[in-house]
C-alpha cells in the first residue's frame, strides 16, 4: 500500500524523479512531508501548527513577588513569584520568568538578573500561579534598596493578546545589606 501511494505522489513533487530507489523516496518523502500529504512540514515545538482559533490568546501578566524586606547580599533569596493568565487561551508551559531588581521602579531587561526560569507547568486561561524560588544572591552585587520585579515570556513562545504588561509595573522593595565580616583566620 506504501508503494502505491508513494507512486501516486512522485509525479506531483518536482524533486523526485523516476530513478531513485524506493529508499530515497522514503527517505525523501519523510522530509518533505508536505509533497506527500499536502501538509505544511512536521509538526512540534520546533514548527507549531497553525493557530486555530486567532482569537484565542493568553495574556500573561507580572503579579506580585513576596520576598523578605531585607536580606544579606551573600544569603539565599526566598521569594514567591506569582504571574497570571488574563487571556482566553491556555499558556503551555516552557515559558520563560526573568526576576530583577532595578534601581529603580522601572523594571527591564539592563537591571540586575537574581533569577530565569521555565514556568513548569501550564498556566490556564483565568488562572494564576506562583512559583517558589530560592537564589543564592551574588556576593558581588551591591548592598542597597532595590525594587524586585519579573519579566514574563522573554523569548515570545507565548502568543498573546497583549505584550505590554509582561513586566510587574508595581515592584515591592527589598534592602540588601551588606554581606556578614568573615571571622579572623577564616580562608
């Protein structure tokens, strides 16, 4: 039954001819999936489908982070991430949360990175979530009042109905202090 078919197709694709083997017209019927069912290539993560409902999107929004108002430049930063699902359209997971502190209340991209992480499941369409998220803070970074905010879906995989409040536009504060005076002796 294969070799019918794939007889039938080889006249409708200018790339196979009438002299190549059964094999490479297997081998090359795989990789061009659309001369053989009409298709537009494979499907997966690499070459989504087609949306099938354009106006079904998510629309993902920067909630609120809870983290301790003060914390030790070189200690652990505990924090809770929340971000929400606005749109009509589940948020697959994958997605990429950027957590920075900035300056100033003004969140983006040149602040100071403290975390980047994959949302690990789906977010549904209405929903929110929070992740809980733990990070050794750079001994490097200066102590300081910061505002802590995050950045959603820094590479685009999610489509959405708004890209405008991926950014948390009212980050809380945190103090970093200076980190602890190693004893003397201490290596």
């Amino acid at each position: 039954m294969t070799r019918l078919m794939l007889r039938r197709v080889v006249p409708a694709c200018s790339l196979l001819s009438h002299g190549l083997s059964w094999r490479s017209v297997l081998v090359i019927s795989s990789l061009l999936p659309s001369c053989v069912a009409g298709g537009e290539g494979p499907e997966g993560p690499g070459n989504p489908t087609e949306d099938p409902s354009p106006n079904l999107r998510a629309d993902l929004s920067a909630g609120p982070i809870l983290a301790p108002d003060q914390v030790r430049v070189d200690s652990i930063l505990e924090m809770l991430v929340e971000v929400r699902n606005g749109g009509t359209r589940v948020a697959e997971a994958g997605w990429i949360v950027r957590v920075m502190l900035s300056t100033d209340p003004v969140i983006d991209s040149a602040d100071i990175q403290v975390d980047h992480f994959s949302a690990p499941r789906d977010l549904p369409a209405g929903g929110k979530d929070q992740y809980l998220r733990h990070k050794k803070l750079r001994a490097s970074t200066p102590a300081g009042v910061y505002y802590i905010g995050s950045i959603l879906d820094v590479t685009g995989r999610v489509p959405e109905s708004s890209e405008t409040n991926n950014i948390l536009r009212f980050p809380a504060r945190i103090t970093l202090t200076a980190p602890r005076d190693r004893p003397t002796g201490a290596n």
